[in-house]
C-alpha cells in the first residue's frame, strides 16, 4: 500500500485540533451561536487561499455564513507632468480601504467575522480584524502560532494577528506552511495551511449547528440541490433564513 506523506501531514493536523484546539473552537461557536440568537449575522472573509469559499452555500453547511469581501476603484488621471507628485504610502492607502469597507459594510455591532493569514504578519488581516472589532464586530482568527513566531509584522503597528482577534484558532501549520519532506527536494512541500483552516471552520460549524439543535431551535442548513428533493428543500431553506435570519 502506497504511504503518502501528505495524508500523514492531514492527520497531525487533526490531531492537533483534537488535542489542542477545542476550548477554542468553542469559544468562537459561542460567538456565532450569540450573534444568530440577538438578530446578528456571521461573515467570513479571507482566510487562506480561498478557502473561505467552502463555507458558502453548501450542502449540509449554514445558511447564515455570508461572504465579506470589497474592492475600489479610482478613476483620478492627471498629465504627464504630474505623475511624479508624492502619494501616500502604499501600505497606508491599503488601511484606508480597509477601514472604510468596513465601516460602510452591512456589519454591526455582536456581529461574528472570520479572518485569517497563516503567517499572521500581512496588512490586509490585521488591520481588517482591528477595524471590526473597533466597530463591536466580533473577530475569530486563523492563524499558526508557531510560524507567527518566527517572522516579523509587516502591519506599522507591529502586531499580527493573534493579537487583534477575540478568539484565536491555531491551525497547526509549520513555519513556511509546506509540510512534507521529499527526498530530492531542498525544501519542504505541500502546504497544510488550506485544508487545516477548512477543516477548523466546519468543527466551529458542527458546534454551532449542534448547540442549537440542542436547545430546540436548530438554524437553516442546506440540502444538496443534486438529491431527489433537493431543490425543493434548498428554496425552502433558503426562504427560512431570509425570514429568521439563521
């Protein structure tokens, strides 16, 4: 039988949740769990390499996880003679951006974001997770303790990640996120990163949707479209969370 190294990577990933991450794991349900129940509402942007986008829309996932992504765009030309004229820095204009999205977006206060950066060093993250919870947004983050350790912030602050969020989720990755060693290779291969932060958000799901369901008032999941029925119940579901909102 085969071994691959990279299954054996996956699995020290599970394991690692297992052992360290439920308290949490259940923190950053309870958030989510106190947001739905206050009329309140659970976004979730970057969080590595796309893979945010699991959350949206699936089949057996919430209803109630809704994307927060934004862009600008600036339409300010000027002549030839003046385009050697000082501008902000670069970093600079990136944190005015983010501030004003999310100062203009649809979050309130008791509301639940999800962020994420495996490093824990970029711009984009932390000054978007410090922007929120300066609002009263409520922030879960996902980063890796052991390799925001190891590097430098690139924020003008000097903080990273995880100390700009209310709860924390140490998704287990190494230093540079490549987790295998292949003979012939001089580095390191096959990040963890991705699946590991996917995997963290659909067991605060799981805790979510099960604390709920306990107390009687389970929130909207969705049913695949491609099952007998599917279509049906999808709409049906979909006009649920419309009207409760979860």
């Amino acid at each position: 039988m085969t071994e691959y190294r990279y299954a054996g990577a996956v699995r020290r990933i599970l394991e690692h949740y297992e052992a360290t991450q439920g308290p949490a794991i259940d923190a950053a349900a309870g958030l989510v769990v106190c947001a739905l129940r206050n009329r309140g509402a659970v976004f979730c942007a970057e969080i590595g390499h796309g893979t945010q986008g699991d959350f949206l829309n699936r089949a057996g996932g919430l209803a109630a996880v809704q994307s927060f992504s934004f862009s600008f765009s600036v339409s300010d030309s000027v002549p030839e003679c003046l385009t050697g004229r000082p501008a902000a820095e670069a970093v600079d204009r990136e944190i005015e951006a983010i501030r004003l999205a999310v100062r203009t977006s649809a979050m309130r206060p008791g509301d639940v974001l999800l962020v994420g950066s495996v490093s824990g060093r970029n711009v984009r993250p932390i000054e978007m997770s410090e922007a929120a919870r300066a609002c009263g947004i409520k922030v879960v983050a996902f980063t890796s303790l052991v390799y925001t350790e190891q590097v430098e912030s690139l924020h003008p602050s000097g903080k990273k990640l995880r100390d700009v969020a209310d709860v924390v989720i140490d998704n287990g990755a190494p230093l540079g996120d490549a987790a295998c060693s292949v003979p012939g290779v001089d580095i390191d291969v096959l990040p963890v990163s991705g699946v590991s932060m996917d995997i963290g958000g659909w067991l605060i799901w799981e805790r979510v949707i099960e604390t709920m369901a306990s107390e009687g008032d389970a929130p909207t999941v969705y049913m695949s479209v491609n099952r007998p029925g599917g279509m049906d119940y999808y709409q049906a579901a979909r006009a649920r969370y419309q009207e409760r909102g979860y």
